[in-house]
C-alpha cells in the first residue's frame, strides 16, 4: 500500500489524481490486477469521471451542492453535515483494473479525490490485488 498527500484549496474541489495513481501502479510493478484507491476521511471522497474537460468536475460541484445545501435544518453541531452527506454520495473508495502495468481507464476518465468540507490537507491509500 501507498499513501499520498492530496491539498485542497476550497471548501468543496475535485482534484484529478489520476497522474498519481498510475506513477504507484507503475511503480508496483503489478502488472495485472486491480487498484483500490480509497480516501480515509468522512468529509471527502473519489470517483472516475471525466477529466478532458474542467466544467465536468465543477458542473459536479454545483449539482451536489444544489442537492445538499451547506444550510439546512441539520443536527449535527460542526456544520459540516452536508459534506458528510456529499462523501457518502460519492464513495470512499474505487476500483479500477490493472492491465500490463497500466490502470485501464476509458479515454476520457479520470480519478477525482473530492474534496466537500476543505481547504485541507487529506490522504488517499492505494492498495493493490493481483491476478495470474
């Protein structure tokens, strides 16, 4: 397993990690398998998506703060509620096969590490399983 730092900037951002990721499955010399990438937070997250054009992740953004507002009637007293919400929307971890070395991703994906209650400094784990 391998654990990289992730920065973020604002309170809610999708930073591609994608380049990161496949410098550790590279770096593995795994060469088939699959690559878990899994974010230790409960305020933050990752998914694939596509990462050709910027107002993807940001068109992301906005729609999941219009579906959970930073304001509502919730309980929780830190008021980061609706970042909790939003990570568990997106997920803590995902999958993604290795093939000969290399993550197999379609042409326009990437991994995104979500970030919903920054700016922060976070941690994403990648781990591996190989096959025959």
């Amino acid at each position: 397993m391998e654990t990289f730092a992730v920065r973020t900037g604002q309170r809610s951002e999708m930073v591609d990690i994608t380049r990161e990721v496949a410098e550790i499955v590279r770096r593995s010399g795994i060469e088939h398998g699959h690559c878990v990438v899994f974010v230790p937070h409960t305020t933050a997250g990752v998914t694939i998506n596509e990462h050709a054009d910027p107002d993807v992740a940001a068109d992301m953004i906005d729609v999941l703060d219009r579906i959970v507002p930073w304001n509502g009637p919730y309980r929780h007293t830190e008021g980061n509620t609706a970042a909790h919400v939003k990570a568990s929307l997106t997920g803590a971890s995902a999958t993604i096969i290795v093939e000969n070395n290399s993550l197999r991703l379609g042409t326009w994906q990437g991994i995104f590490f979500c970030e919903y209650d920054g700016p922060r400094s976070r941690n994403v784990w990648v781990s591996f399983v190989a096959t025959p």
